[in-house]
C-alpha cells in the first residue's frame, strides 16, 4: 500500500532529526532513528490494520527505541503518514492537525 506523508509530518521527522544531528550532537543516532523510521514504516505499510486505534480512524505504531510515535490514517488506496510525535511533549499537541 500507497504510503503518503502529510506536510506535518515531513516537519516532524525534519525535526526529530535536527535535534538528533545537532542537539544532542550524534549523527549514529540520527541515522538510527531514521532507520527505525523506515522499519516502522515497512510494518505499516504490510499490515496497516495490524496497530491500535488512538484517536477515531488515527492509528498509532510506537517506536522501539524512540521516544517517537508515528500516526496514520488509512484509506482505501494509501496510507496517509499524519505525524511523528514526540511522546514525551504535551500530550494531545497535535490535535488540532485534524
């Protein structure tokens, strides 16, 4: 299946990687976090109905090693990659992407 990314959440994974490249000064764990991203990703886009319901029709896959979530809603031709949020931020930010 089709996986497409919302502006958001282009910004979010921009974001992560920032922080990961220059806050926090390590480019292994940028690149780390990007691969889980894609691996995360894969999953989804092999079995979308597989991660639990969060919000409605928003479904949530929960990173391994990150503190990250990726949300995504699914529709009948694609996928449609919502956001990459931060778990640790006030809860519910995103909401009013909806």
């Amino acid at each position: 299946m089709k996986v497409r990314w919302l502006s958001v959440a282009e910004s979010d994974f921009s974001e992560a990687l920032d922080y990961y490249l220059n806050d926090a000064q390590s480019p292994m764990a940028a690149a780390d976090f990007a691969d889980e991203v894609d691996h995360a990703l894969e999953a989804i886009r092999n079995s979308p109905f597989t991660f639990p319901e969060f919000e409605g029709e928003i479904r949530v896959k929960l990173l391994r090693r990150f503190p990250y979530s990726i949300l995504y809603l699914i529709e009948e031709s694609e996928i449609i990659l919502h956001s990459i949020i931060q778990q640790e931020r006030k809860p519910g930010y995103w909401k009013h992407r909806l």
